[in-house]
C-alpha cells in the first residue's frame, strides 16, 4: 500500500514527530510504500537543520534526513507555514533578503498542492498532530 | 468502516468525547499517545466499539489494559490502517 | 522607487513591500514595471479587487477570481478572455500585484 | 479524476493556528478543481460566528476568509446539531448558509467520501 504522512506536531514540544518516525519504520518493514510525508503547522520546525538537541536526546530532523535517504522519501514542508516560522531554504532567504537559510535537501519548500497530491494519489493519508 | 485514532488525553481534551459522538458502530478506535489515557475513562470503559491501545504508548506511561481494549503495536497500527477505507485524526 | 515624488519599495517579484503605501499613483508605476499601461477598465477590476481583499483578507485564486468579477459585473467582464486581455497571463497574481496586495507564499 | 474529500473541522478560530491553516488546504484543495465539503464539529462550529472582529487581537478573520468558499464553488458546509446545541448556538448566530446533520448521520457522510481530513 502506498502510504503519505502530514505531521502537524511540533518537534520537541510534542509526540507526533517521533510516532509519525515509529510509524514509517513500521510501514517499511512491512513492504508499504512512503509517497510522501507533509510537514504543516509547528511541524515545519522538523525541517531546520540547525536544531541542536543535546546528545542523549532524539535528533528529529536528522531521523527523517536517514530515513528519507535510505528509502528514497519525499519529505515536504509547507512553504507559507515554513515561512513565517523562520524555515527558509537558500532561495527563500535571497527573495526575502534574509542573512540565513536552515533548510536544504532532502526537505525541500513547496505549496499545499503537494499535500493535496498526498492525500489523492496514496491509499492513506495518516495525520500526527 | 474508519479507524479513528485518538491523540490526546479525554481528561483535558474533547477527542475522544466528539469522535464518540459521531462514531458507527461498524468502526473501531485505536487510543495513542496521551489518548492513551483513555484507558483510564469512563467513556472507554462501557464501550462496546472494538478499541484498541498503542502498547509503546501504554507502556511508557505505565499503563495496563484493564478491560476489552485490545494492545497492539506499531506492525498492527500499519495493519489497521490499510484494512480501513478512512482513517480520521482526533487531536 | 518614486511615483509621483512619492518613495515606496518593491521585493524582488515587484510586489509592494509596504502595502500602505498603496495609491493609484503607485498602480500605475508598477504596472508600467509590467510593460502593463493602466485605463479605467483596469482600475474597475483593482478597486473590486481591493475592496474585496479588505472585507476577506485573502486574494483570490484565478477562478474565484473570475467569478468574483462576474457577480459584481455581470458575465461581459467576469470572464477570463477579459480579464487575461486585462491582466495578461495570471490575471489573478498580476492584478494583486498592481492592487497592492501581499505576495502568496506559493508558486502555485 | 475528481475526489470527493471531506475536511473535518473542529478546531475554534484564533487560540490556535489550526482552523486557520486548515482553511487554506481547503481552499487550495477547490483551486485544484477537488469536490471539497466541509463539517464543522465540536469547537469548530465557532469559526462560523457571525460578527468576529479579530482586528482586535491582530489576527485575520475566518468567517471573512470563509465566505469566499462559494467563489471556489464549495457550498456543503454541514454543522452537528447537537454540538450546536451543547454551545447554544442557533443557526441564525451563523455566518454562512449550512445544513445541520444529527450525529448519527455523520458517519454516513464520512463513508460517502473518497478522502477525509480533520483540522
């Protein structure tokens, strides 16, 4: 089955994250089909890479940097939820002339379509909030 | 036939209480993290739906099944949800 | 950027910075920054559109858009080979340009 | 092909970004031509009130953003009758047209879409 997450939680202030991680490992294991996994709301956040936790904690975003690139997983961040939490890639920041950029391959910006596309084109859309 | 997956507590959040209320009772729910709580509930405890529980979750806050709720894991979630034709979040 | 010994700042896709600084004034320059020449016709539709963004706070999408204009003007004017002969290729995004509305987030 | 999605709302407007945020994908969702209905539930009924002045709190309005849905051609909203009720609301405090549905109905509603969401 093809299967597409939307997170929704924030990143250390809530569980989602982790149990959208347990629960992709899980469809992996069992042969399903990742399409796609959708970062909304606090969510967004999962997708700076200057996220620091200390060394005995979770790195969220670098769990999903492994197992994006391990299995090939589209890992999309709703760009105008992104954006006004201070979640740019290097384009973003040049168009609105920022100093810094925390987001970059395999996350990548992109609009609602892409959530849409989800929800359409996999069996399941499974929501973490 | 959904599967409803309650994400929060029912003793600070209504979830639980408004997926009940609109619940069929060819559905089935499946408590996760502080839904998990639920276990504690009177709300779950004369229920007749098939329920089930995140055993990572229960276990982690020292829970235990006390009634009909069925524990299951992550390789059964992924199972419930390709056997459902809609599965709706409560949070 | 000055219109009209007035001073008022674009980003870099030419849409206001400072949507109050909005004016017909600015309409026109920005339009001109478009290879886009403003008449009455124009002005009708970024009015309405104007008025609808204070009232909803949301610029609409092209076939909203559309329909938008065809309730307040009737069928001769709330359809796209009007409003593309307006605005041309993305009425919707071009117009709120000129109309002084806030950039979408999104491409699409 | 279009799908029939249901977007489930119950969050209320304003404490939280969610009623808002889920507005969006609605209104993304109808631009891409998808057949979009929508059921407020529990404390999403509250985006619906007429008379919001979030000017106040320096937050867009939702009823003002949703009375565009008809432009994207989205005209099913439906309401819970009884959530209605337990918030003693009638539906002339509302601010769009929408159909009440019992509880029991709403699981019939769910089962007739190809796709559901809830924010």
């Amino acid at each position: 089955m093809k299967f597409s997450l939307l997170i929704l939680a924030s990143p250390y202030s809530q569980q989602g994250g982790l149990s959208a991680l347990k629960f992709a490992q899980a469809c992996l294991n069992q042969g399903h089909q990742i399409y796609r996994v959708f970062f909304y709301h606090e969510a967004v956040q999962t997708a700076s890479f200057l996220q620091t936790p200390q060394q005995d904690e979770s790195n969220l975003h670098q769990l999903w940097c492994e197992l994006a690139e391990q299995h090939k997983i589209d890992l999309v961040t709703c760009i105008a939820a992104a954006l006004k939490r201070g979640v740019l890639d290097k384009s973003e920041a040049k168009r609105y002339e920022k100093d810094g950029f925390n987001l970059q391959k395999p996350f990548e910006l992109s609009g609602l379509g892409q959530l849409l596309d989800a929800q359409i084109n996999s069996d399941q859309l499974i929501t973490f909030a | 036939m959904t599967l409803h997956l309650i994400q929060r507590s029912p003793f600070s959040n209504s979830a639980l209480k408004d997926c009940l209320n609109i619940i069929d009772s060819q559905d089935s729910i499946l408590l996760m993290e502080d839904g998990v709580y639920g276990l504690q509930h009177s709300l779950m405890q004369q229920t007749k739906l098939t329920a089930y529980a995140l055993q990572e979750d229960m276990t982690a806050r020292g829970l235990t099944s006390k009634n009909s709720i069925k524990e299951i894991d992550y390789c059964e979630f992924v199972n419930l949800c390709s056997q459902h034709q809609h599965v709706i979040s409560w949070y | 950027m000055t219109a009209d010994s007035q001073e008022y700042e674009l980003d870099q896709d030419g849409f206001l910075k400072d949507l109050n600084q909005w004016s017909e004034t600015v309409a026109h320059s920005i339009a001109q920054d478009n290879d886009l020449t403003l008449d009455e016709n124009h002005f009708e539709i970024i009015f309405l559109l104007r008025d609808f963004y204070q009232k909803h706070q949301v610029a609409p999408a092209n076939r909203p858009f559309v329909k938008m204009v065809k309730l307040a003007l009737g069928q001769e004017k709330g359809n796209s080979i009007y409003l593309m002969t307006l605005f041309p290729q993305s009425p919707a995004k071009l117009a709120a340009k000129i109309s002084g509305l806030p950039k979408p987030p999104n491409c699409f | 092909m279009t799908h029939k999605i249901l977007i489930i709302a119950r969050s209320a407007p304003y404490g939280s970004s969610l009623a808002r945020e889920g507005l969006d994908y609605v209104l993304t969702s109808a631009a891409y031509d998808q057949d979009i209905c929508l059921l407020f539930l529990g404390d999403g009924i509250f985006q619906l009130l007429k008379g919001q002045q979030p000017k106040q709190i320096n937050l867009k309005s939702q009823i003002g953003a949703m009375e565009i849905l008809p432009l994207y051609d989205i005209e099913d909203l439906f309401v819970v009758e009884e959530d209605l009720i337990e918030r003693n609301i009638d539906t002339k405090d509302l601010g769009m047209k929408v159909v009440s549905i019992k509880r029991a109905e709403v699981s019939q509603l769910i089962n007739s879409q190809h796709k559901v969401l809830s924010f």
